[in-house]
C-alpha cells in the first residue's frame, strides 16, 4: 500500500494522534489490509490476479522495453470478459488503488506500468467479422494476430508493422503502417469502441452515441478516458501487394533524402515508403528505402524511378507477395504465427530503446539534411549501440482527413521523423540518450513543433501541444466530462485543465 493510498483510507486518523505512519503495527495492519484487498479481487474475477512475488509475476509485470524493469506493480490483473475490467475499475476505486491499463505494453513512455495495478488486456484478444465486414477486435489482439485472422477472409485493416504491439494502443494514439495512404490510419477505420470509464460502467461510443468520446479515442491516445475492451474497425480488402527495398552508398545519403521527400508524400495513395537512416557504434552508416504498393510489382518499378535513379543503388529488389506475406515480411516473422509472438508463447525478444519524434509540415533544407546525416555519423562513436532515424511517408488518405474530425491532428505533415536509440541493457543508457537527445535538439530548426502520441516521450516539454495541436481543449473538455477524478493518468495523460 503506498503512502497515498494509506492517508486516503484512514491512515490520516493515526498521523493526527501523532502516531509513526509507518510503524510496525501500522505496517501489518496495512500489508493485511492490503492482502484483503486483493483477495476480494481475486474472487470477483474470471481472469487471474498476480501479485508481487507470486509465480509469473516477473513475466506478467514487464513491458516491451526493458527500460522500465524497475517499476513493480503490486499486481497484474489479467481481464478475460469486459466484467472483469468494469470490476477492477470498481475495486480500484472502493480502494483508492492506483491502475493503468495495458494491452500490447509497447508504450514509449512506460505509461502501461505503475507502481500500482495494472489492468491488462491482452486475453480480449478475439478478432472476428461481423455481418457487415466489420472487425469485432478485442482490445488486447497483437497487430499480427489481427492480419493473419482477417486474411483468412480476405480482408485487413491499416494498421502498425511491429507484430506484437497491441490494437487498443496503437488505435488510440493514430496506427500508422504500410497501408495508411491507402486506407487511412487505423483511428480512421474505427467505427465503434466498448470502454469502461472511471466509474467501473461500460459505454459504447460510436457516430450516435458518446460521439465527443468516439471523436477522442480516434487519436487521443491511451490510458486517458477508461479502459477499451472491445474495438470495431471497418476492414478492406486484399490482394497481391508489391514491395521494394533500396540500398546506396552513405555518400549518396543527401541527394537520396532529397529524392525521397518529393516523391513519397505525393505519390499516388497505394504507395507508402520508409527512409531509414541509422548507424551502429563502430560500424558505418547505412541508407536503405522499403515500402509497399497496393498494386504490382510494374507499377511499383515505375513509381520508384525518381529515387531508384539517384546516386548508385548497390541494392533495388522489387517482389510481389500475398498481403498476409507482406505484412508478417514487415513484421520480421520469418517462422509461424505462433512464433511471431512474444515469450512465452513466441520467439520474439525485447528491446532496450528510447524513441523521439517530430513531423516534416515542409520539405528539409539542405541544411536540416546535412544535419540528419552528420548526427547519423555522430553515433559511429557515440554510445554503445545503434541509432536510427525513420522517415515514413504521410500525404494520401492520412491527410485527406480534416484536423478537427478525430482527435488524430497531424494531418498536414509530409512525413513524420522517428529517432531511435538502441543499446545493450547491460550497457549504460546514458550516452545513448544523450545522443539520442542532441540529434532531436540539432534537428529542431528544420521541423515542425509537432510530435506523434504513439511515439510518446516523457522528455517533451511542450507536448500537448505537440501531440494534439488546436484538438487539445476539446480533448480536456471530454477528460473532464468522462474522467473528472483524473482516474486515467500518467505524466502525460490529458490533463484536465491547461497548464
Ligand atoms: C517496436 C515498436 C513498433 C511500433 N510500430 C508502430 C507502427 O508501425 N505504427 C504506429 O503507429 N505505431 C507504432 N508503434 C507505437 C505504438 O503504436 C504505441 O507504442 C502504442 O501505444 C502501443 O500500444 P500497446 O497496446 O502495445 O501499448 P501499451 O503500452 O499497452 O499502451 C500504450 C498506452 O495506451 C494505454 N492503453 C493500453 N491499452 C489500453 C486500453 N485498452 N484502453 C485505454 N488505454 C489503453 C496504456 O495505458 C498506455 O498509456 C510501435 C511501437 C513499438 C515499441
């Protein structure tokens, strides 16, 4: 029980009597109090409820990124019905126990742990059509699981290319992968969501109903209304999908960025593209292009002239894949579906990362390129892995939606900018982020003053302005409306008032 939650229920009596907080007495008083607490839980659920030292615990706490290791929940809840959530809503609040929720556990930010509980998704994991070709997705399924269920009836929904980022975080926050210019973001494919809200009751939000909370979750990010459970997203379908991949000599980095930027944001909508820039730590630096069109591989060779003819490629390969292929190629699922999972049931590892990002609203100069590829080069000998900067191309169905439709503001950009540190983590992390955070600094003048929710940075200053733009005041309207107990919160929840 922390200290908080303590005064909240009745410690306040013994430290007006003058007595120690947390004296011995006080203390077993709390641990059992607390025990009963989570047994009282524990039997109001279907799913199962892992405490602090309990079997599993160590494996049920962890997210992604290893970085955030150290935080220890007091317990894991993992939900397996939409009752379960809408009771631990409740008992968190009976209780004034702190709760975050989880689904994928990608978040940059660390924003799916906490020293308290945390209420996890990932078992509403179902993916199904309903009679209308709708996708009935529970908010917990990992993206691969929701491309390899709706390819088996011939259909998809846009979404991220990492196979085990869960659907509910990344729909909240955006969802940008090789289909967006086509089909939009996967916000923009969100016809309906279930979300408990901070009282433990269940709403679903669609075009008639709680519409200013439908608006918010198609691009407000997670962890800042309730917890979803359930999503429906309008699907589309498939066929073969071409795709490429482009290599060149680091001495044609600037004529190549040049290229990119003018092509890739204009190019018809069935095209979507990827400039990677990175560097490891006493390798060289490399430039390579992927990307995907929604058509054949002749189309694609075509399209692809205008940065296929810059400098001298040492590498251009195009090929035609079926679409479930092409997305478990982006994936890095070389084995089974199974595999392409995280342990313990799939073979995928964890990453030590820390991610920044900012949008190109305007091409780069030639001096923000010299910038971008000098600071590449910086990492060769600065820090203990590697560095990377992602350009993904935005321009098609992205920015044909209105700023003001969803929540989801960014839609004037060219493309979006990640910058990327990787490293050991037995490492230090320190020289990494410090050049993870010069290259963003050195970076600033050539960008905008936006950054991307989904690639959420606790270091941001100005984020709410980065991340929502002239949506935010409506967004703290419907914080205010649906959570105005400030239940779901993190350092960069909407907060609900200015600052
Ligand atoms: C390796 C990697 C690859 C990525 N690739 C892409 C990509 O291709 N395209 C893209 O757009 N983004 C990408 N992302 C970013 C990704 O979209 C975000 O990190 C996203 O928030 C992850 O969702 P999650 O459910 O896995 O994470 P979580 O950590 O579970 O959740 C993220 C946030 O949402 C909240 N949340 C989680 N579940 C719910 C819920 N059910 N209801 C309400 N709030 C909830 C959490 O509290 C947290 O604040 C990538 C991230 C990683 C680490």
């Amino acid at each position: 029980m922390t200290r908080r939650e303590l005064l909240a229920r009745g410690g306040r009596v013994a430290l007006v009597a003058g007595a120690a907080p947390f004296g011995p007495g006080l203390v077993e008083l709390a641990s059992a109090k607390s025990a009963g607490i989570f047994e009282e839980l524990a039997h109001e659920l279907r799913g199962d409820l892992v405490r602090a030292g309990a079997a599993g615990y160590d494996q049920a706490r962890v997210l992604f990124d290893t970085r955030f290791d150290a935080v220890a929940p007091r317990a894991v809840v993992f939900c397996e019905s939409l009752a379960d959530v809408e009771r631990t809503v409740r008992w968190a609040r009976r209780h004034a126990v702190r709760i975050v929720p989880r689904s994928g556990g990608h978040s940059y930010g660390g924003y799916s742990t906490t020293s308290g509980v945390i209420v996890d998704v990932s078992r509403l994991k179902g993916v199904a059509l309903d009679r209308h070709g709708h996708a009935v997705i529970g908010a917990g399924a990992r993206l691969i699981d929701v491309y390899d269920h709706l390819a088996q009836h011939g259909r998809t929904v846009p979404a991220g290319s990492c196979p085990t980022v869960g659907i509910a975080g990344l729909a909240l926050g955006g969802g940008v992968g090789f289909a967006s210019r086509k089909l939009g973001l996967t916000c923009d494919n969100l016809l309906e969501a279930t979300i408990v809200l901070a009282d433990g009751s269940a709403v679903v939000c669609n075009t008639n109903r709680y519409q200013d909370l439908y608006w918010a979750l198609r691009g407000g990010g997670g962890g800042n209304f309730g917890i979803v459970t359930r999503l429906v997203l309008r699907t589309h379908p498939t066929s073969q999908v071409a795709t490429y991949a482009l290599e060149w000599p680091w001495a044609d980095a600037k004529a190549v960025v040049q290229a990119w930027q003018r092509l890739a944001p204009h190019a018809p909508d069935a095209f979507f593209s990827v400039l990677n820039l990175n560097a490891a730590v006493g390798g060289r630096p490399r430039i390579t292009s992927a990307g995907q069109f929604l058509g054949t591989v002749d189309q694609l060779r075509a399209l692809l002239k205008p940065l296929s003819g810059v400098g001298t490629p040492t590498r251009f390969t195009v090929a035609s894949h079926a679409y479930l292929d092409a997305q478990r190629m982006w994936a890095g699922c070389s084995g089974t579906i199974a595999e392409c999972h995280l342990p313990p049931q799939g073979h995928l590892g964890r990453s030590t990362f820390k991610g920044k990002s900012s949008f190109a609203n305007q091409y780069l100069s030639p001096a923000g390129i010299d910038t971008m590829i000098r600071q590449i080069e910086a990492r060769v000998s600065t820090g203990s892995g590697s560095g990377i900067i992602l350009l993904d191309s935005y321009g098609g169905a992205i920015n044909r939606v209105k700023k003001n439709a969803t929540a989801f503001v960014h839609r004037e950009a060219l493309f979006s900018m990640q910058f990327l540190a990787y490293w050991d983590p037995s490492a230090a992390a320190t020289p990494n982020l410090r050049w993870l955070a010069a290259f963003y600094a050195a970076m600033r003048p050539y960008v905008s003053s936006f950054a991307y929710q989904n690639y959420i940075d606790p270091d941001l200053h100005n984020w709410q302005h980065a991340y929502y733009g002239s949506n935010l005041d409506r967004l703290i309207a419907v914080k205010r409306r649906y959570d105005a107990q400030n239940v779901f919160r993190s350092r960069q929840s909407i907060p609900l008032r200015r600052r």
